[in-house]
C-alpha cells in the first residue's frame, strides 16, 4: 500500500471557548490523483467517487461524525441542522446548536466562513462566494443564529486573494448598489477590477454587529500546491472547511 502524509488541517487563529472546534482542509493527504489530487472532497467535481469516498472517510478520523454537506447553490439559504430530513439540503450555510454536528462547507475559491457564539453554544459555517455575499448568505446566517451578533466571533478560511480575484463591472456594481463603502474592496485593474472577497466580508460581517473577526490571510489561486482553485484550474478538487460543538468525551 501506497504510504500518504495525513491530511493537512488550517486551525482558525481565534479565541473560541474550548468546546468549539474547527478546522479547513487542504489539497495534501487524500487519495484522489490527477487534476484532483489529493484530499479531493467534492463529490460533484469530476473525480473517481471511489476515491471521493476513500477522502471522507480519512477525514471522519478528525470530526465526531459524518458531517451535514449542503447542496451549494450561491445564496442565501441557512438550515438548521437537525432540522430538515434531506441528506443534502440546498443552502450555503448551515447551524447547529447540538454537540456532535458538523457543519461543513466546501470551495475551491469561495470563501468559506465560520462562525460560533463566546459561550460555545452554537456554531455556523456560510459559502461565501462573491455571489453570495451580494445576495446577503452572511447576514441570513448571523440573523438566524440566537445570539446577539456582538458575541459572536468570525473566521475568514481560505479563498482567493485579493491580488488574484478579477472581476467586471457586474460584481463592482453589485456590491456598491448595496452600499457605497465597498468600493473600498475593489481596484482598477486595466478595464477590470480586482475584488477583495476577505475585505467585503468583514466589512458586512462589522455591519451587522459580529464582534470579533479573524482570519483572511490565504490565497487558494497562487498557493497551488496547498489549495483547489477553480479560477485558476477549471477541473479540480474541493477543499472544505468544518465546525462543530464537542461534547465532554471527545478530545481535541
């Protein structure tokens, strides 16, 4: 048998209670080879389902059980977890407030964005692309978690950068017709712009109240031997980024 390094995992740099843990995957450790290698955990991306299975079991070893994956469409959509009967729910952001549920994202450029309450009592994860934070996903998911915005903390996983993001007209004007401070997030770039996904989020993020934010500082387009990047690859795999409340017998 083929000896593999174990799976590369990002811990978020913030201060959550204990009981909270969290991680996002990279490119390294999996099974999945070619345009997806390795740790490929995107089952509708191409890949050989045999090997897309033989990831998410490597990654089941890390989390307290299977995780909730969500049909991700680029909205707004928040479920609840526990709640809805569908394996698969069509969302991009999902809560839980029980210990033992995952809440999971995956992106290949797409922001993915964790979030939990100071008392570690409930915990989020939202699929923030550009087209979903300008239909609202982060707002829709801090107004449907039970705490007051201010005691919540955010953490900004990996997506593309801010060198590396061009966008047209469109996406600029998207944001600035919702408010006029995100212009800040954008520069000229020939007839173009080059967007600053981490930099809108926040700044939506401050708006609704959230207070503490961190993370932002990957590039899954430039860091190639570390991240899938759909802009610059086309064909490839998914990274995913997870978070849930551990009961008292689990470890860290």
């Amino acid at each position: 048998m083929v000896k593999r390094n174990p799976p590369e995992l990002i811990r978020p740099d913030w201060p959550a209670p204990g009981n909270i843990l969290a991680f996002s995957t990279t490119r390294k450790g999996g099974y999945s080879t070619g345009r997806w290698s390795s740790l490929n955990l995107g089952a509708r991306c191409g890949d050989d389902p045999l090997h897309v299975t033989d990831n998410q079991i490597l990654l089941l070893r890390s989390l307290p059980a299977v995780p909730v994956w969500l049909s991700q469409v680029h909205g707004c959509r928040v479920v609840t977890l526990g709640e809805h009967a569908d394996a698969e729910p069509e969302a991009d952001a999902s809560i839980a407030r029980t210990t033992g549920q995952v809440c999971a994202i995956l992106s290949a450029d797409c922001l993915p964005v964790l979030l939990c309450d100071r008392q570690g009592t409930e915990v989020a994860a939202a699929h923030a692309g550009w087209r979903g934070l300008a239909a609202g996903v982060l707002q829709a998911t801090v107004s449907r978690m039970e705490c007051h915005p201010e005691n919540l903390m955010a953490w900004l996983g990996p997506a593309i950068g801010p060198k590396a993001f061009e966008v047209g007209d469109e996406v600029l004007e998207a944001f600035v017709n919702a408010n006029s401070e995100n212009s800040s997030a954008f520069v000229r770039h020939g007839n173009r712009w080059l967007a600053d996904l981490y930099a809108l989020a926040r700044m939506i993020l401050s708006r609704r109240g959230v207070g503490m934010i961190s993370g932002g500082k990957f590039c899954t387009f430039t860091e190639s031997d570390r991240f899938f990047s759909y802009r610059r690859d086309g064909t490839t795999g998914r990274n995913a980024s997870l978070i849930w409340i551990k009961d008292s017998t689990e470890t860290s």
